[in-house]
C-alpha cells in the first residue's frame, strides 16, 4: 500500500495568507522527504479558510523543492475554465515537474465559487464532463483539432489563423503520453461517477469525509466501469484519503487529535459539518439515510473519522479499515492546519517510517498465508 497526502486546505480565518501558503508548500516538501508517492492539493475561489485558489499554480512553486514526490490537482475544477486554457495548463506543468504530474478533476461544488463566476444555475456536472471530453481530444489530436462533439458547448480550433511554418496553431501536449494519470475524487455512497471514470481508465480517489460503509460502494462501480470497457479493475488504482493523526503517547493523540478544542481536527471537521447542512448534504456523514440530523453531532463524526492513536493503534485501525472496504493501493492522509507545528510534522513521520511499514508488513504476511 503506498502513501499519498491531501489537503484541501483548511485554515482558521484569522490566519494570515502567506502563512498558510508557507506551511502548506512546507508540509509537501516534507512528504516528499519522506516517501509520501504523491500529493493532491485542492482549490477554491471563494473560501477564506481554503486559500489555495488555484492547484496548478500552488504545485508549480514546488517543482524545484521536490524530487520525487508526485504532484496532483486535488482537484482542477473543470466548469470554471475553459478547457483550453486547462489542457494547456496541465501540459506545461506536466513538462516543468518532469512527467511527475498528476491530474485530478471534478466539477467544483463550490456554489460561491460558482456564483462569483456567473455559473450558478449552469448544469456545472454536464460542464465537467464536456470539459474532459474536451481535453482528451486536444491531447489526443492534431492542429487544427477542430473539435465539435455532440451536445458539447466547448468548440476548439485553429483552423481559420493557423500558421504550421511558424508554429501557430498548436496546442502542447503533456511529458506524458499518452496522457497524465487522470484521478477523480469520489465524494458520494454509491457514486455512478466511479462507474464512468472505470469505463475512461481514470482513477477514484474517495474522500476522506466519506464513512467506511459508503467508501466500499466505490469498488463495486468501479470494477464494474472496467469489466463494461473489457478491462481488469486492479486494486492499486483505487486511493482511500483518510484523516490520520499518529503521536508517540495515546495521551497526546486523543488530545490534539480530537478533544482539544483548538484540535485542527475539530476545526476541521465543525467546517465540513457546517458546510454539509448549508449545502443540504449531510447524509454523507450518515449511516442511513433517514437517520436524523440531530444524530450527526460533531463528536460523532470524529469518532467515525477520524484514525488517532500511537502507532501500535493507528496500525491496527488501518488493516481494519482495509478489511471493511477490501483492498486498495494507496492510503492518501489529509493535512490538516498546524496548530502544532511540531505535532503535525511528527505524525507525517509516524506515518511514512512506522505506520506504513508495519502495515505492508502485515499486508505481505496476510497474502501469504
């Protein structure tokens, strides 16, 4: 099982900009130090507490502190952009990183985001899914491209001022051929999309919001999507985002990982509990559907979300979690902000040098017994 990291980001309000920025580049460096394999890195216009507006431009200021972790849109937001401009983006980071892009997409949910961009009432999912569409023709095609696909508002081509002996007309494609690996984040039980990114060979990665029980409605679809493509669904393409916190004492871990109230994990998740009832979608945290609302109290969600403990602890919650979805590839652990610096930065290490090889460890043993 490999390791991946992810961060949305979130952050107190009253915090500063650039600082946030310094320590959200600071903590990718550090998994890259460590042997973290990748990390996504979220954006969003319209949120003070989510301050990275945009994945591309964060994840270029690091291609030169990096060496060999893998860097991912965490997502690019695919209604806000044209797809041109996005195709165009990608490719050129794809070059600077050395092949070491990863391109993660979805809508953008955001309805401020949405708003601010006069998109509001637009259907923002049919956006998407022209938008891909698009981007896999450009790097599919040839100048002049001329790309017109049925019920698609995205038309591309050069063909009216191309000039071949100058170069004009041409749209770059990424380091990557045929294409950069292509992930989508899963954030419903039962995702039809998951069923679709199988059929295209793009990746899940399911959010680390999402309880257990809705985690493992993600690998049926998927390998589903595949069998109807005449592929093999391989475990090792599915990634699982968690939220994790490991400290030497079980003390310190119950404390800064959830019962303290200036735990960034509380923080955390008292934001994404707000956000789920403003947006009418808080049977995500739910176990049935007409479970009631009071039912989803905060402390309830960080019991069913949140893996903290020393590392003997955090050990065991992983292979139970592996055991209740089933196998996958890759554990992607949420940054969360740091409230302790030196916490935050000590679990990151649990993590990479003990956690995950005990885990492997037992993993291997599992598969030869």
């Amino acid at each position: 099982m490999r390791l991946g990291y992810f961060t949305m980001p979130l952050h107190p309000m009253e915090r500063k900009w650039e600082e946030t920025l310094r320590e959200d580049r600071q903590a990718v460096i550090i998994a890259d130090r460590l042997g973290f394999h990748d990390a996504f890195i979220g954006e969003h216009l319209t949120d003070r507490c989510e301050t990275v507006t945009n994945s591309m431009m964060f994840l270029s200021s690091l291609v030169s502190d990096t060496k060999t972790i893998k860097l991912g849109t965490g997502t690019s937001n695919l209604s806000q952009m044209h797809p041109v401009l996005i195709s165009s983006h990608a490719a050129m980071l794809d070059h600077l990183s050395g092949g070491r892009f990863i391109f993660g997409i979805s809508a953008g949910s955001l309805t401020t985001d949405a708003e601010a961009l006069g998109i509001l009432d637009e259907d923002r999912n049919k956006m998407f899914s022209e938008a891909i569409d698009v981007i896999m023709e450009i790097w599919q095609g040839e100048p002049p491209y001329d790309i017109d696909l049925p019920d698609n508002r995205y038309k591309v081509s050069t063909s009216r001022t191309q000039t071949p002996e100058l170069g004009l007309g041409v749209l770059h494609k990424p380091l990557q051929q045929p294409r950069p690996e292509v992930v989508g984040t899963v954030l419903a039980p039962y995702s039809k999309g998951v069923t679709i990114m199988g059929q295209r060979d793009f990746h899940p990665l399911s959010a680390n919001f999402l309880l257990p029980q809705w985690v493992a409605t993600h690998w049926p679809n998927y390998v589903e999507g595949k069998q109807a493509a005449g592929q093999t669904a391989d475990p090792d393409e599915w990634r699982v985002a968690r939220t994790v916190f490991v400290a030497d004492d079980e003390a310190t871990a119950q404390r800064y990982g959830r019962d303290d109230p200036n735990s960034p994990y509380r923080f955390y998740y008292n934001q994404i509990l707000r956000k789920l009832v403003r947006s009418k979608r808080l049977f995500v945290f739910k176990e049935e559907r007409d479970q009631a609302d009071e039912a989803i109290t905060l402390d309830y969600v960080l019991d069913r979300l949140v893996i903290t403990g020393t590392v003997d602890s955090v050990v065991d919650q992983i292979l139970a979690l592996r055991e209740q979805i089933g196998d996958f590839g890759e554990i992607v652990y949420a940054g969360m902000d740091w409230v302790e610096p030196d916490l935050a930065k000590r679990s990151m290490e649990l993590m990479a040098e003990q956690v995950m090889p005990r885990v492997n460890a037992a993993i291997k043993a599992s598969k030869a017994a």
